[in-house]
C-alpha cells in the first residue's frame, strides 16, 4: 500500500463555491436598487386624454387624484365614475381634507409648491371633474394640472 495514490484519468475537481455569496449579495444588491415601488394601485379605468404639448414636472411635489369608473375587479362599487385618491376609493366632500393631509405629509419646503394632478379618464363627465375643483378651491389648492398622454389619437 502506498502513501500517494495515482489519480484516475478523468476525474474533474471539485467547483469552488467560494465565491458563490459574494455573487448572491451582488445580485441582491442590484435588484433592491433597480426595482421601483409603485404609490398606489388603480381601481379606475384611466384611460386618459390625448394632448399635444405637454410638460413633464417633478413627481416630488405632486399629490394625484384620479377618476374615473371603477374597474373590472372593483365592479361592485357600481359604474359611475368615482374618485380615487392613494388607494382607496373617496367622495367629493372627501377630496379636502385627503389633499391637505398629503401636502402636510410632504417636505416643509415642498409644501408651498405642491402641485395637484388630475388624472380623469377621457370618458369622465365634466361635473366630476368641476366637483374636485371646487373642493381644491375650498383648500387653497389652486395649482392644478391636467395629466395627459403625449400620443395623439388618429
């Protein structure tokens, strides 16, 4: 019996999983960076409005209010058109006091320059839509934006 034993012709050796972790923790550390969480979901149908000139604004100082009617999953609310603000569906007399919530929720220097985005679906009466403003107006909240898609309809 001998002290060394000659390898078989063959064999391969075994894989390093040294760096196996330090892998792992790259690729861990790349999708925490990469992925993006969204605000809220829709409970809408927001199939918005066609425009032509357009300007983009910083999403820092934006509160959204979305309307429209409720979607496929959320039919039980009826089919006319409802406001939605976060996640959670609200009424007109609602639309004061969640806007002045969100903008005390904001940065101290971002609050005198909050701007609100209507986001309506196309399809969306116009009464809706004065409602909203009328309770913005109640709150001071005098800049308001209209939030369009850049595509125009043929």
């Amino acid at each position: 019996m001998s002290k060394f034993r000659n390898k078989e012709k063959g064999d391969l050796p075994a894989i390093s999983t040294a760096s196996l972790p330090d892998i792992v923790f790259m690729l861990l550390f790349f999708f925490m960076v990469a992925t993006v969480m969204r605000d809220s979901s829709l409970m809408i149908e927001n199939n918005l409005p066609s425009a032509d000139q357009v300007e983009k604004l910083k999403k820092d100082r934006t509160v959204f209010i979305y309307g429209g009617k409720p979607s496929e999953q959320y039919k039980q609310f009826e089919t006319e058109p409802r406001i939605q603000f976060n996640d959670a569906f609200i009424g007109v007399s609602d639309v004061g006091p969640s806007v002045r919530q969100a903008i005390y929720e904001l940065n101290e220097d971002l609050q005198s320059k909050v701007v609100i985005g209507l986001k309506v679906d196309k399809d969306t009466n116009a009464g809706l839509v004065s409602d909203i403003k009328q309770e913005l107006r109640k709150e001071n909240a005098l800049k308001v934006m209209y939030i369009a898609n850049t595509k125009t309809e043929n």
